[in-house]
C-alpha cells in the first residue's frame, strides 16, 4: 500500500498511540469505522506485529513504531507497512520525532539495553539532533527513571531519559511498558520540566 504524503505543515496533528496490549474498544472503533480520523499511529512496544499491521491497513495513515522486549517476532517486513524508528529522528511535516526502543536489561532477552548501552543509543544521534535543531516528541517502550516506572529491574527507567528530556526539552515523551489503568487522560501524563510524560499503555489519542 503507498504511504500517503505529509503535508509540509500541520496545524493539528491528531496520534493514536498505543503499547503493551490490545485493546478491544480500540479494535471495535477501528473494525465499525468509528474512531475519530487520526493523521499518524505511534506504538510504543509490546504488540503483536499482525495488530499493527492491521492498524496500519484499516485506519490508511502512517505507523511508525519501537519495540517492546517482547517484541520477538518482528522482521524487516512484519509488521506490514510500518517504519521502526529505533535510534531515528523522523519528520512528519514540520514535526520531529526520535525513536529509542527496549527496556532495561534484566535477564539478557530481545531488546534490553544497560543504562550505558541506551547513553550509547542516545549518543549515537547527536549529529542528526544537531541536523534536526529541535525534537517535539521522544517514543519509547521504558519510561524515564522515577516517572511512571517501578523498582524491580524490567520496569526501572532510564536516568539517560530524564538526561535527554531536560536538554533537549521534547514538548511530548511517549513510552509503553508499565501497566496501569487510567480513568482520564490526564492521568497518563506527568510534567517533567517542559515535557509532557505520557504512559500510553493501551491506546490514547494525543493530539498536537
């Protein structure tokens, strides 16, 4: 299916991102044509490639995506027409987004990385940071450290996250990979300094 181009501007950009698990509200809005339009589907992790491939097909927009560590199953071609965007800096319009996948390395398996490791990730984008001048939105699967993560070793964030968000000040920081329900979704969100923290565990739709 072609890709459908972006505009060079977008006044309103309508996301539906989504991580971790599938949601069947979601499923259902998508399969009776009810969900509101969306421009761009972001997935943070931890969701079967023939779902997104599915998201991507029937909602006819953009998927870019990070894996989750049980993202095990993916190739070059699956999921279907959608873009990894691990350690890349994309333009959707005038808006720029970074892509750094996994979580914490806790027993070795798919997509975990040390804390040095992921400083490494992270280092090796500087010359595109500096091409690209400003990043409006971070996406990854693990959280920053003390915001939204937990203490044993799979869900402990990344300090190098909170590094990236107070320099180079994301207006938006989207991961997956802690489960929680939420009423609202401003409980999703945690300010930290100018960026806008947002578990997306589930689905959520961001618009910006």
């Amino acid at each position: 299916m072609n890709k459908k181009p972006f505009p060079f501007q977008y006044h309103n950009l309508k996301i539906l991102a989504v991580s971790d698990f599938v949601d069947k509200n979601l499923t259902s809005l998508v399969e009776t044509k009810t969900l509101e339009p969306v421009d761009i589907i972001i997935s943070c992790g931890d969701m079967e490639p023939e779902y997104l491939s599915f998201l991507r097909d029937r909602l006819d927009v953009p998927l870019f995506y990070v894996k989750g560590n049980h993202d095990i199953r993916y190739t070059s071609t699956n999921p279907v027409g959608c873009e990894n965007i691990h350690k890349r800096i994309i333009s959707v319009g005038a808006f720029t987004i970074m892509g750094l996948e996994g979580s914490m390395w806790y027993n070795g398996g798919a997509n975990q990385y040390t804390e040095a490791m992921m400083k490494k990730n992270i280092s090796s984008l500087w010359f595109s940071l500096w091409r690209k001048g400003r990043v409006h939105m971070v996406v990854t699967h693990a959280p920053p450290r003390h915001i939204h993560d937990k203490e044993d070793l799979c869900h402990m964030g990344f300090a190098c996250f909170n590094t990236l968000i107070k320099k180079r000040q994301p207006e938006y920081f989207v991961h997956g990979h802690v489960h929680r329900d939420f009423e609202t979704f401003a409980d999703r969100i945690t300010q930290a300094h100018t960026t806008r923290v947002i578990n997306t565990c589930g689905y959520t739709l961001i618009e910006v």
